[in-house]
C-alpha cells in the first residue's frame, strides 16, 4: 500500500496549496493529504475520478520533490506538423502566382494556404502561414514604381573595384589618416511631397502651386563625425558646385581630403576637373553607377529634409521653403555613419 506520511509543517502547506494553486496542482495537493490521512491509492482514484497510476505518479514525485514535484515539468511544445513545411512556404512564395496557374499576381496568405492543401497536402492555417513567412524574411509591403529600362540595367562592371576603393578610404578615415565626405545633391521643389500622415476626418488635400519651382542643395557629410555640410544655388551646376567644393576645402584647411560621389556629368565636367588639379590633397573615390545611392548615406538626409519641411503642405513662396530646409539643416544633429574600427 502506497501512501505518504506528512508532518504537520507539510500537512499545512499542503492545505494552503490545495486551497491557493491554480486547476491541477491544487488537486495533487489533496491526492497528497487524503494519502496522508491513510485513503489507499484506489480510493483517491475513485474520489478524483482519475487513473490510479495517476495517483501513483503525483504521490511519488511529492515524496521526492515536495511540493515543487507537483507542478508541471516544461515542456518542448508541440512538434511541427511538417518538417519541410517553412521550406516549403518559402519557395512557394518565391515563385509568383501564375507559375502555379493562377490569375492572381501576388499571393495573399489564404491564397496561399488554399494552394499548399491542395498541392502538397500541406494543411497548414492561414495564420500559421503568416508566421513561417515572417520567418523566412517576407514583409508585407508596398512595391515602387520604377522605368523598366531601370530595372534592365547592366550592374556597374567596376562596382567591385569603386567598394574596395570605397572601404580603404572609410579605414583611412576611421584611422584618421584622412577626412572621407560623402557628396551630393538634391532639388528641393515648391510643389508639396506627399507622404504618410495621422489624420482625422476627411481624407487630407494638398494644395499644389500654380507654377512649381525648385532650389538646388549641395551636401557633404563627413564620415567620422556625421557632419552635415550644405550651400543651396539657384541650379545644379558644375560652377556651383566648385563653389561647395572650395567652401569645403576652406573647411579642412589640411590633410587628406577623400570625396565620395557618384559620376553624374556635373561632377567630372571640366571646371571640376581643373579644380581638382590645382587641390592636389583632394582626391575622388567614385561611387558604382546605378547603385550609389545604396551606399551613400547623405541620401538618407535628403530624404529626412524633405519629410520635414516639403511634406503634406504648400509653402507658397521658394523663398520660406529654402529658409525651412536652412533651418532643419542647423538644426539637424551629427547623422550616424558607420565605420570600421582603427586598426
């Protein structure tokens, strides 16, 4: 006969447990006391309507652990129904909707779902579908409008070589050996950029101008300690641009001087060319074509001042929307630039 004798210390926690735990393990505190109190094993089963092994199983594990013995052991969760089935959800969604035979462009998750049951016998629930998409990277996003001619680019042949130029200079720079800027431009425009925003009510409108008009930015930022400098011109041009190199090189009187920038014609046109020669400390890393703008980060600041102070409204005058864009720049703190560490 199976039963466990209890003192009166163990007696009382036991009462306190049974009284104060949650579902199950109040009912294995009273398995315990009714085997204290002398109720044999088939008793306490027929009392619980439960098995005796049952009983059994909490009567040792409080003889051996204690009242910690009657709580549940953690447990590894419910294995997946299919060991390949994120591989699964993975590749099918690389594929799009009509290599499968449907008339629909993009997968939604019931789609899917509805696809895999069919196909693979994979019966997995929408939301389950969800969540191994998640897994696999896959984002539920707005695509962008872009030229097809853009996306029938040729990758820069030389992108290889311009990022190895690129990652000596960003060393140099972290080693302060020298000062690396990254160089560019951008139009500010008087008609109003639209982008997202909290709103109230009826769907916000958006006064355009009768006649739009632009201001042009020149912008440096310099890597080591995410420095903006900036000079806005009437236009973009290579005169004007040599008047925002000169303010630079008056900027960092001494040292190595690296220019980081992408090869529009403005920046190679001859005036720059000659400016360049007669400052023989400055030298130019080119960017790779067609994908410069993924590695320089002054296009993130270009992005932000715009969001700022063009975005959702009419400033009405060039004039007030230029003054915005100087304020913001002043404003605007050191932008982090990731460097590698100094050997």
């Amino acid at each position: 006969m199976l039963s466990v004798p209890l003192t009166e210390d163990q007696r009382l926690e036991l009462q306190q447990v049974s009284r104060q735990a949650v579902g199950r393990v109040a009912l294995r505190a009273q398995m315990v006391l009714l085997s204290g109190r002398g109720y044999d094993v088939p008793t306490i089963a027929g009392i619980h309507d439960c098995g005796e092994d049952v009983v059994r199983t909490w009567l040792h594990r409080y003889a051996a652990h204690g009242v910690v013995g009657l709580t549940d052991e953690p447990r590894s969760g419910r294995p997946p129904k299919d060991r390949l089935a994120q591989h699964i959800v993975d590749a099918q969604a690389s594929q799009p909707p009509d290599c499968s035979g449907h008339v629909q462009s993009s997968w939604t998750v019931v789609l899917l779902a509805t696809f895999l049951a069919r196909r693979f016998r994979l019966r997995l629930s929408p939301s389950s579908v969800r969540r191994r998409l998640h897994a696999a990277g896959w984002r539920w996003r707005r695509p962008r409008l872009a030229p097809a001619s853009v996306l029938r680019r040729k990758r820069d042949p030389a992108t290889a070589l311009k990022l190895v130029a690129l990652a000596r200079a960003r060393a140099a720079a972290a080693a302060g050996t020298a000062i690396l800027l990254f160089l560019d431009e951008c139009d500010l425009h008087l008609l109003p950029v639209v982008r997202a925003c909290w709103m109230k009510g009826p769907r916000l409108r958006v006064p355009t101008p009768g006649t739009n008009a632009k201001r042009a930015f020149f912008g440096a930022l310099e890597a080591a300690s995410g420095q903006l400098h900036w000079l806005d011109q009437d236009r973009k041009l290579a005169v004007s641009f040599v008047s925002f190199l000169t303010q630079l090189a008056a900027t960092y009187p001494e040292g190595r001087l690296i220019l980081a920038m992408d090869n529009v014609r403005m920046h190679s046109a001859k005036v720059v060319q000659r400016w360049l020669l007669a400052n023989p400390r400055v030298e130019v890393v080119w960017l790779p074509t067609y994908a410069a703008h993924e590695v320089n980060p002054i296009e993130r600041i270009w992005g932000l001042m715009k969001g700022a102070v063009a975005a959702n409204r009419l400033a009405g005058d060039l004039t007030v929307l230029v003054a915005a864009a100087n304020r913001y720049f002043e404003e605007l703190g050191p932008h982090p630039v990731a460097l590698p560490e100094a050997a």
